[in-house]
C-alpha cells in the first residue's frame, strides 16, 4: 500500500477510528450542500430530532437548478422553487451560512468553495455531487457522497470509507499553445479508461501540472471521477497558497504563516511509495475531444474515428453518435456550443473562449450558450469586457449556474443536436434529450467549433 503520500497524511490526521468492517470514521472539514441532493438529508435530520454538529463547517449554494436566463422569482419550474425553497429554509433553520441568489457570490458549489477561501489544503472535504474531486486540486481529500451519508454527515460531522490505494500520474514536459488542462485529462482518461481509477486516488505531478495555475488544476481535478477515481488531488506549492491568500475566507494575516506551516507538511514526500504510477508525455498532447457516450471514448483532433472491432460498447456509442469508423473527427457538424460547468467556467476559461470568438461571429446554424460558474466571475468577466466580445460574435451570455452541463435546468439539448461542451460528460440524456449527441472538450475548442459549425483545431 501506497506511503508517505499526502492522502496517507491527511487519512490519518482525519481518522476517528477504524471500523470492525474494515472502513475508516473520518472527521470532514468542509461540508458543501446544494439544493438537488440536500431536501432529504435535512428531512431524515428533523424527523430523528438530530442537529447539525458543526454547522460553521457546512456552505450551501444553489446551482443545479437554477435558470441561466433569469433568476426572478418564483422560477418557472416548481419542482426547482421547491428545491430552493425547502435549501433557504433548512439552512436558516440549522444556522448554515447560505450564498443563495440574492447574496452575490453564489454559483457552482465546486467554483464558489474555492473563490471564497473556503477550500484549503490538507481538508477532507464532501458534497453530495460526485464533481467534489474538484477541490483535491487544493491538496484536499475531496469526494462526492450521497444522500444518506450527508444527513450523517450533518449530524456527526464525520463519514465511513474504506481507505483507497494511490496512483501517481506524471504529466511530464509542456504543454503547446491551444493544449489545455481539459485536454490533459482527457487523455488522462482516455489511457486508463473509466473504471481505470476504481478503488484509487489520484496524485497529479510532473511539470506540466506544476506549471498549471489553479483553474487548471481544478479541472484536471474535477474529471477524476469520470476516470473512476473518488479522489484525486496536487501536492500544494506556491500557486495554491498564493491564490488563497487574501480571499474572504482564507486563513487571517495573523494565522496565514502557521496555515503556510501546516500546508507545506503534507506534501507527499521524496521517498512515498506508490501503488501504481503512469508517466503521460505532455509535450506530445495535442486537443482532445470525445466522440462516443463516456469521457473514455475519446481522440486527438488530427485522429480519426478507431475501428470498434466488435466492441460492443464502440459499436452502441457509434450508433447513437451516428458517427462512421475510421472518419476524422475534425469536420463533424454541430448546432450547439456550450462553455460553463464546474470543469470549466471559471474566468480564464472565459478569457480562452472569448480570444477565439473575438472579431468572429457564432455559426448561423448554432447557439451557443456561455454561462459564468459564479457570480463574482460573472462580474470578473463584465469588468473585462468579455460579455461584450461574447455577444458581439452572437453568443448567449448568460447568469451563473450549472446550466447545460446536466438536464436540471431549462437549458437543455433538443431532439438530436450535436452539442460542442466544456462539461464534463457525454452519457446518453445528459444534456436533456434521449437522442442529443455531446462531444467534450475544452472551452476553446468549444469556441472554435461555434464559429465553424463543425469541430476544428482551435490551434489553426
């Protein structure tokens, strides 16, 4: 088993005790609620007359559900005013700090942790939404979990897991002009596959992640889930500690050099031992981009289509994609762009999109939705001008939220669209329709697809 890594350090400093069924009680430190998962949690905590143990370690936010055209209210759908409805009135009830609609500062659960300070190296941190990886980026043990385990959460403050082995993945040389994180991780995924990471965590190294800022790395992070991994994370440094500083929950001056202390103590160390390593060349990535019904299914965007030979499940998603074997992937038609999601709508996502779309003009056979992750990079983004380049080339710019990244909201995929994304998965119905057809890839792609109608190389 793996050793003197920082998921060894951490599992251990959090542990409460160890289970006669072998799992570990651990103690959590950031417990993050959004409006889907959390109505039965609070309900099962009235009904045993429970309290929340800690509720100073819990945020909520409101994402999943929330209209990106106009958050008047009531909405629209009153199974999504519920839903808000039923989250204000739990957390008032429980003394819960809420970033709802009118606060400002809501948005993503996974972008608003982060750009609040809330997120800090060397937490174990939960939500229930399986995009929690997002903030192992941090150098935290973050995972999603379910509705059960939140209401024990909430009353305990505390989680059962077994412990899991650790897989170090080197990203090693640089990364060329019009490669991205997103990218990295596709490929990441595409190499191990996506039960690849079952019963791991992930450790990101290598220069190439080093040299990433922490946008980046929160999207290498938040894709771990879909290679399999409940867990994956970067050793903290220099870039982490200085985007926490300063921000509005973050360790005060007078605490910031102990914060520091501690931070820099849990690193993996020199001599940590691995169960499993794999070294990916970041000088020889090029942009990725799916094409099947898995972030798995994937290809450069010189390559062409594989041969399925037999494989059934090739054979399902070329079906459904309606996609020819052996075809490149550059030129296939779409009708939809999206850029947002909690991969990828944080502000310099935006700036990439926005620096192909500028003096450009969105397909007439496309809509293309750009939708901010939060509402601080909402006004980020305005104070910029990038909502000016945006709707100047016939984009959609729109209010925060988790928006065509999943069919919880009104933004959704019609028939079988074609659909460019910078989300994070391509499954059958994701985006709303049974018969909608999504291709992942990073927000300049996205872009430079809105503008060709069809998926091409944002480097050309």
């Amino acid at each position: 088993m793996a050793e003197r890594t920082l998921y060894n350090h951490v599992w251990n400093q959090h542990t409460v005790d160890l289970l006669p069924n072998g799992d570990t009680q651990l103690f959590i430190g950031l417990h993050l609620v959004h409006e889907v998962t959390s109505p039965q949690a609070f309900s099962q905590l009235k009904e045993q007359g429970e309290t929340v143990a800690y509720p100073d370690r819990t945020v909520a936010t409101v994402d999943h559900i929330v209209p990106t055209d106009s958050i008047a209210r009531p909405f629209g759908d009153a199974q999504a005013e519920a839903m808000l409805s039923a989250l204000h009135a739990n957390t008032h009830a429980f003394g819960i700090r809420f970033f709802g609609l009118d606060s400002g500062q809501y948005g993503i659960v996974h972008i608003v942790g982060p750009e609040l300070g809330f997120t800090q190296p060397g937490m174990t941190i939960v939500c229930g939404d399986s995009h929690t990886s997002t903030h192992g980026a941090f150098g935290s043990l973050a995972f999603g979990i379910g509705t059960t385990q939140i209401e024990h959460v909430l009353a305990t403050q505390t989680v059962a897991l077994p412990a899991l082995k650790v897989r170090q993945i080197q990203v090693t040389g640089s990364l060329v002009p019009g490669v991205s994180a997103k990218d990295v991780i596709l490929k990441i995924i595409q190499t191990l596959g996506v039960h690849g990471g079952i019963g791991y965590a992930y450790e990101y190294a290598g220069s190439v992640i080093e040299s990433m800022d922490m946008d980046g790395r929160m999207t290498i992070c938040n894709m771990s889930i879909e290679g399999g991994a409940r867990v994956g994370y970067i050793n903290p440094d220099e870039t982490t500690f200085n985007y926490i500083q300063g921000r509005p929950f973050a360790p005060t001056a007078a605490h910031w050099g102990k914060a520091i202390e501690y931070w820099t103590s849990i690193r993996t160390k020199p001599d940590a031992v691995f169960d499993d390593h794999l070294v990916i060349d970041g000088d020889q990535l090029e942009p990725m981009v799916t094409w099947g019904i898995h972030p798995g299914q994937s290809v450069g965007i010189s390559e062409r289509l594989p041969l399925p030979n037999g494989d059934a499940d090739m054979l399902r998603a070329y079906t459904h994609m309606g996609l020819q074997p052996g075809a490149p992937i550059a030129g296939t038609p779409i009708e939809v762009a999206f850029i947002g999601s909690c991969t990828n709508a944080r502000l310099p996502d935006l700036r990439a999109a926005a620096a192909v779309l500028k003096n450009q003009r969105v397909h007439d056979s496309v809509r293309c939705l750009v939708v901010p992750g939060s509402a601080t990079i909402k006004d980020q983004a305005e104070a910029e001008g990038l909502d000016v380049v945006f709707k100047a080339a016939g984009a959609d710019w729109r209010s925060p939220g988790c928006s065509m990244c999943l069919a919880m909201n009104p933004d959704q995929l019609v028939g079988d669209e074609r659909c460019a994304s910078s989300s994070n998965r391509n499954f059958i119905g994701r985006q709303g329709s049974a018969t909608g057809r999504t291709f992942l890839m990073s927000p300049a792609m996205v872009a430079t697809a809105a503008i060709h109608g069809c998926i091409a190389d944002c480097r050309l």
